[in-house]
C-alpha cells in the first residue's frame, strides 16, 4: 500500500544511452505538498530524472510510482496528476496564448479556470496575441502557465526561472508558495540557487548521475557553515592575510570568514589592524545554498579520490 504522504516514489533507476552510463541507482521520494529542488553540475542527470518521472523514455531498471501508480513510456494513467515544463515549452508559433492554454487544458475546464492562471501569471495584456510575437519571457511564462492550468497534484518545472525578470520571478514565488500551501507538489530543478532557496522544503542534490545528498532545507540550513563577513577597508588584501594565517574562506566576493569553534573576532582585529586594514562592518550569517551546495559536491569528489 502506498504511503499517503508520497506523492512521488522513484527507486533504484538505472539509465544509459549506448555505453554511457547517466543515472545510476538514484533513489528519492516526494512528499504531498512539499517544494522540491533538484540541483546538481550541468550535464548531472537533472532533466533525464524529470523525463523518466513523466514517462517520455524507457530506463534500463527501477520503478517509478505517481500517487502509487507506476509511470513508464507505456503507462502514462498518473500524468492526469500532472503539470510540467521541461527544458523549453513547446509553443506552436500562429496560436494566441489562449488558444495554447484551451488546447491543453483538460476536456470541460471553465473559461474562468484558464483566466485565473492568466491573472496569476500577469499574461493578460497578451494573452490574446499570436504566440511567435511572445519574448522569451512571455514564452517562459506561457510554458508555466500550461504546466499549471489543469490544476494538477504534481508539478515538474525544469529550469523555471529562465528568461524571467525579477518582478517575474518574485511573481512566480508567490504562485508556487500559495499553490504548495493549498497541497501542490512541486519538483524544481534550477540554476538559480539564490532563487531556489527561497521556495524548497527539500533538496536533492544529483551528481554525475547519483544521488548524493537528499534532505530537508532546514536539515541543510543547521549544518550550513556560520561566517562572518568582513567589510574592510581593502578586502582583496584581508583575504589574503586571513588565508596566510590559516583562516578559512567561503568562496565569495566578500570577505567571508569560516566561523570555527576557536575563531575570535579580537584576533581577526588584531591581525587585520597590524597591516594597517580597518574593518567597516562585521555580519553573523549561514552560507547560503550555493555554497553548501559546493560543499557537498566538493566533498563527494574526495570521496571518489
């Protein structure tokens, strides 16, 4: 019997083309109303996963379960539950964006369904107008817009963010939040991380074909490293003295010192002070995610070595 919170089950899936081997093993589950983030390296296994989840090819072993219905090219009953994106909509180039979201809207969906996603995605000032004079950002939004409009349980949204502006993309946030708190499932995958980190529960992080950490934000959040970030009167110059007195730098444009049990902020004065460096400003905060992300995969490198 299917686990009630799951929404989405994908276990032990194995994939090749010809010899090259690009998901192996890969493992995770999806829970009911949760928003997911799926990040890794280009070329990691990102869009090959979603595919699979939404039965566009055959894979060589493993099982795939939607709400406890099995999904393979052959098998498509659970995509009635579900909205996606991949990669880049698919827009027919003479139809309106109405047109576009009538023809895929399911049999019977109210005008007042199909409107209401065109409010929420601000498309209203040219819905109506054929879609090969949409920007890439219509486009994108228009491509959203499709994934969402039957209302599905489960969304899957490859690299949503593109071709967004900011307003767009806080707009999109909202939607996606709101959605989720209604009991929407979101799987994201996104290079955007400064994006992403504002919307997921949970992470799954893929690299080179595997799965190599799968938690909560909130899990990743309290093991994130602590800094400090340093506004200096020369910062290249700080980076330099810290990293020769054995401190540890996040990898960032700022002065971001590694928080250790030992670090004391009187000795980073001191140090700084005797090469004439002032400091203008000193803030407590967690490495964001790009950052714990390059940890992780940092560190599933010297696992492999």
């Amino acid at each position: 019997m299917a686990d009630t919170d799951t929404i989405l089950q994908v276990e032990h899936l194995n994939k090749s083309f010809g010899s090259k081997k690009v998901l192996q093993d890969v493992s995770f589950t999806v829970q009911r109303g949760h928003i997911v983030g799926l990040v890794g390296p280009n070329g990691a296994g990102k869009s090959t996963i979603m595919k699979a989840i939404l039965g566009l090819f055959n894979y060589s072993s493993g099982h795939i379960s939607i709400d406890g219905e099995a999904v393979s090219p052959t098998s498509h009953k659970a995509m009635d539950k579900v909205g996606a994106l991949i990669e880049y909509p698919g827009i027919y180039p003479f139809l309106t964006g109405y047109q576009h979201l009538k023809l895929f809207s399911k049999d019977g969906t109210p005008k007042a369904q199909i409107m209401d996603i065109v409010d929420k995605m601000k498309m209203g000032g040219y819905i109506n107008r054929k879609a090969k004079t949409y920007s890439l950002g219509m486009k994108q939004k228009l491509g959203i817009a499709l994934a969402l409009v039957n209302r599905p349980d489960l969304v899957i949204l490859d690299e949503p963010m593109n071709g967004l502006d900011p307003q767009a993309n806080k707009d999109l946030r909202t939607i996606i939040l709101d959605l989720a708190k209604q009991g929407t499932t979101f799987l994201i995958s996104s290079h955007i991380l400064s994006e992403l980190e504002k919307l997921v529960d949970d992470l799954v992080v893929i690299d080179k074909g595997q799965i190599v950490y799968q938690e909560s934000m909130a899990a990743l959040e309290n093991g994130s490293a602590k800094l400090l970030i340093l506004k200096t009167s020369n910062d290249s110059k700080a980076k330099d003295i810290l990293t020769q007195n054995g401190y540890e730098l996040s990898q960032s444009d700022q002065v971001a010192v590694v928080e250790k049990a030992d670090t004391k902020m009187p000795d980073i004065i001191k140090l700084l002070s005797a090469s004439d460096i002032d400091i203008d400003d000193v803030q407590h905060v967690h490495s964001d995610l790009e950052t714990s992300l390059l940890k992780l995969l940092q560190n599933d490198k010297v696992k492999e070595s």
